[in-house]
C-alpha cells in the first residue's frame, strides 16, 4: 500500500537556526499537507503543498511531484516551534483521507 | 474558527468492554475520520464518512465500528475492548472540494487495561 517516510525522526535546534524536513511517498500524490503537532498532542494543518513551492510564515515547503518527496523548511527556529512534523498524501484507493507519516519530532533549545 | 470536539478526553476501559468515542463537528463538513495515534505508527486510518448514515472502512477497521448519524456526529464503538487498541483516537472533519484540510479534535486517550 501506499507509504509515507519522513526524515529524520528527530532533530534538535538552538533557536535561530533552520532546519530542512524530508518526506518521501511511495505513489503519485495529489494532495500533500503538513501537520504540526505540539507537544500536548493537538493537530493543526501547516499547509497544503502538492506541487511546487509555498510559504506561510517561517516555513517553506518545496514538493517536487515526479520525485515523490516534499520537504519543510523552518527558518529562524523558536522555542514555540518544537513538536512534531507530519507529510499526509491521500488515499489511492478512494475517500478523500489522507495518509500519515510517523513525522519528525523538533526539540528547539533557547 | 472550525470546531471538532471529541469526548471524552480519557478513558480507562475494561478488557472485553464496551467503548463509545464521541465526534462532534460545527464546521458543516461533510467528510469525518476517526483516526488511531500509537509510537512509531504515525496516525492510522480507522474509519471515515462522507455523508449521514453511512460509514466506509479505513485502513485498520478490524474491531471497531462506526457510526455517523447526522452530519455533525461521528461515533467510533468498540464492542470488545483489547489491550491492543490503547492508543490515542482522533477524530477529524474536511470539507468536499477544497484542498481536504483536515481539522482535528483534541483527541481520546484510551487505556484498556
């Protein structure tokens, strides 16, 4: 079935430096979204990407379709930005759900 | 603001017991997932809706059912409690023809013991 494959698992920053998330789908996407959830657990939608470049903030993601994979750029990073990073691509199999990676856990150090 | 608010927020069931989690969704969207959080597992799909009244069956359906009676609610029900579905539940909605942002509940922790 369909994979997603997120690198690294785990990445820890001093504040203000950047840092690049990859993730890797195993089938043609045509949804890619970024999650971030905090460290209490709750989910929010970064943004959605499944094609070319986009900005919102301090992040970037670059998804390069053809390739299969997406990366998420974090410059400048804060101490609010640790948690962990999540790539979803939807199903092939029909409904419109989104397929999870096991993310990247940030731990961003003052 | 979209709202999806699940209950309850923790649970500790018996082996061979009898779970209901509990989806509520403001955001009148017509897509609703139920999905299962373990360590190293990432987020799994259990269940989903895209209309009242009827349910589909996600990646990992074996031992639950769901249930979707209005387009706000969204059930998840585990008849026979095991050990192996511990887990932290999400529920989500999404809305047909955007870009299928995902809005999540704050999540269920379940302990079977």
């Amino acid at each position: 079935g369909q994979q997603v494959q997120q690198s690294p698992a785990s990445l820890v920053l001093q504040e203000g430096e950047n840092a690049e998330l990859q993730c890797n789908f195993s089938s043609t996407a045509t949804q890619l979204q970024w999650f971030y959830q905090s460290p209490g657990g709750s989910l929010v939608s970064l943004l959605s990407n499944p094609s070319g470049t986009k900005h919102t903030g301090r992040l970037t993601s670059t998804t390069v379709t053809k390739e299969r994979r997406s990366s998420l750029h974090i410059s400048s990073s804060q101490t609010t930005d640790s948690g962990t990073y999540l790539c979803a691509i939807d199903r092939s199999q029909g409904g419109r759900a989104l397929i999870f990676g096991t993310g990247t856990t940030v731990s961003v150090s003052p | 603001e979209a709202a999806v608010t699940q209950s309850p927020r923790s649970k500790v069931a018996v082996t061979g017991g009898k779970v209901t989690l509990s989806c509520h969704q403001t955001n009148n969207h017509d897509y609703m997932y139920w999905y299962r959080q373990d360590t190293g597992h990432g987020l799994r799909l259990i269940h989903y809706s895209y209309v009242a009244d009827s349910t589909e069956k996600g990646d990992i359906p074996d031992g639950y059912k769901a249930s979707r009676p209005s387009q706000e609610n969204f059930s998840l029900i585990l008849e026979l409690a095991s050990l192996s579905q511990t887990a932290v539940y999400f529920c989500a909605s999404s809305q047909l023809f955007s870009q299928n942002t995902l809005y999540f509940g704050a999540g269920t922790r379940l302990s079977v013991l």
